[in-house]
C-alpha cells in the first residue's frame, strides 16, 4: 500500500493532478526535488493509480552501489559471467517487466551505465550480463533525483540524450520550507500513522505556540527530517526539547547581513516601504503641498495605482534579492518569474546590490 500525498498547498494539489493525468500514460517521468521532500511517495502514487498496480513496483538506488554491481542489478547476469556468479539471476528489468521501475538518485548514475540505460529506454531491450541474447522488456520508468540534471548536463556527468529520454514529465516537489501550510497535515498524518508502530507512547499533538514555532522551521532535511522529530516526539513527549535540537544553522535560504544593513539604511527595507497614515501614503505619491486646483489635477487614480504597484514590485524584489544574497537565479524562481523578466525590472526600477 503506497503512502498517500499528503498537503493542501497549492503545489502538492498540482502535483496530485498531474498525477491523475499521467498515471495511465506510462511516459517516463522525472521526479526532482530536495532530499526528504518525498520524490518515492510520488512514485508510489503514480503506481497506484496506474493500470499497472498489480505488477511489480521495483526500487533501485543508483547512488547506493558501485557501478558494476549497479549493472548486474539492473540486468542480471548469467551464469559464470564474472567470479562469483554461481548461477543465472533477473535483473530489475526483467523483475519490474509489465509493472514499474523507480531509479532513484539517477543523477548518481555512472556515466558508463547511462549510455546502455538510454539504449533500454529507446529500444525497450536488454542484454544481461555474460549473454548474447537481448529480452523484450515492458517497463515504465519513473526516476528522481535531488540533482540540478541540466546542471550535470553542463559539467558533462550526464547525457543530454538520457536527461531528455527520461524528462518527458516532469514533477518537481517544493521543500518543506515553501509550502508551510502542509506541516499540520503531514503531523497530523504520521501521528496516527506511527501511533500503531508505538502502541506505548506518550507523545502529544503540538499546541498552537509549538506548531506556529514548527511552521516556521525552515525543515532542511524536509518530510523526512519532520517524521524523524515526530517519532522522537512519541517516546520523549517534549516539544520544547525537540525544538532546542533542530539545528539552527542551516536555513536554505541565507540572509546576508553586509546587504541588509547598507539597504535599509538607504529605506529601501520592505518594512518601510509604506507609511500607515493616509496623508502620508498619498504624499508618496502626490505633491500635497500644491494648491487644490493643482492636487487634483495630480490625483488620477488610474496613474496613483501604477506608481503603488511600481513600488510594491521594487520592494518586493528587493526584499528577496537582499534575503538570497542577490542570487537573481534563485530570487527569480522565488518570485516566480523568468530571469530575463527580473534583469528588466531590476533595471527599470533601479535595483542593485549596495556598494
């Protein structure tokens, strides 16, 4: 019984219909995302919706053996193909044929195997090792890895032709850290999941101070690292003590001080971005001390709404540049919008890093 995706965010919901859509098309898909944030529960949930869910769901990890017992668990071997092979045994080609093969950690593939991956994979035929003979195989591929694959691709540790044959859906999971509104859920979930597995525990459900602290972790090992606080939590039954471990020193994404400081002194803060008198608002953007004839020639609500948004945006960008560390590649995924499209407002809006 596969676990279930569990989360209200917006992004988990997305990746739930997708799931719906492409469970029955068996086109091979590519899970990405940080490790812990749950790229084999997807897999799972792919399975189970799939026609093929009373065939075989076979798991390998690419990172966990060495390149050639990697190979032999891929493809089998036959008898006598190298010391040791006392007699002819499956691969997990021929084990998941009909049902689902998950490659997990593929990024971690050895360049020497990805080359006879991508021939199974376009071809549907394997040789094991030690025979001559190629099997027919009907597997659907579904992989994952925590890597930047085009970034691999770049340095040349992996095949473009692979990443493209695998990378026709893809599914990237957000960390934990981005989607907050999950972690009640998730909570709530593995309390009465690991409740079964420590009948004798005498753990208790957060109250609202320790959730709002919980929300508010930025969780860099993700799911997996919650799972682990709560089965902790069912045998010491002290939040405060769990909440004094977790590591504080490592937040995703860094805040950069030398920034922070030399552009708020400049009121460019977010914090100070808007006043909350309403005389002091309009003056942001009307000269109030004009006479009334000409104020309200000034006053177009049509151009005082331009200049709010211009301002809203500028601040916003701001904020989240100072916060990554001026990373424009990370601010623009944050901002959800392209690279080019955050280089142009930056200019347009007079954005840049301190001196």
């Amino acid at each position: 019984m596969s676990t279930p995706l569990i989360g209200v965010s917006k992004s988990i919901l997305k990746i739930k219909e997708l799931i719906n859509h492409v469970a029955n098309t068996c086109l091979n898909v590519l899970i990405t995302g940080e490790t812990g944030v749950g790229k084999e529960v997807v897999a799972q949930n792919l399975y189970a919706e799939s026609a093929r869910n009373t065939q075989n769901f076979v798991k390998i990890n690419c990172a966990a053996l060495p390149e050639t017992l990697l190979e032999s668990e891929l493809y089998g071997y036959e008898k006598g193909a190298f010391t040791g092979a006392h007699k002819k045994r499956p691969g997990k080609f021929q084990t998941a044929d009909k049902g689902v093969l998950f490659l997990d950690e593929i990024g971690d593939m050895p360049m020497a195997l990805q080359s006879k991956m991508l021939h199974v994979l376009q071809s549907g035929e394997f040789s094991p090792l030690g025979s001559d003979h190629e099997f027919k195989t009907d597997v659907w591929v579904i992989a994952a890895t925590n890597h930047n694959l085009e970034k691999s691709i770049a340095q040349k540790t992996f095949r473009e032709d692979l990443f493209y044959r695998l990378n026709i859906i893809k599914i990237e999971i957000p960390p934990l850290r981005e989607r907050k509104e999950d972690i009640p859920s998730l909570i709530e979930y593995y309390f009465r999941l690991y409740s079964s597995e420590y009948p004798n525990n005498n753990g208790s459900k957060p109250g609202s101070d320790i959730l709002e602290k919980l929300c508010n972790y930025p969780w860099p090992g993700n799911v997996r690292q919650l799972q682990n606080c709560i089965k902790k939590q069912m045998i010491l039954n002290s939040w405060e003590k769990i909440l004094e471990e977790l590591p504080k020193d490592q937040i995703q994404i860094p805040v950069a001080p030398q920034f922070e400081t030399s552009y708020q002194s400049q009121q460019h803060g977010i914090n100070n971005a808007f006043p909350t008198d309403r005389t002091s608002i309009i003056s942001q953007f009307v000269d109030l001390s004009t006479s009334s004839d000409k104020l309200f020639e000034d006053i177009s609500l049509k151009k005082i709404k331009k200049l709010a948004s211009d301002r809203v945006e500028k601040e916003v960008i701001a904020f989240v540049l100072e916060k990554v560390g001026w990373n424009r590649s990370r601010a623009a995924k944050i901002l959800k919008i392209s690279y080019k499209t955050l280089l142009y407002k930056m200019d347009e809006f007079e954005v840049s890093p301190p001196r």
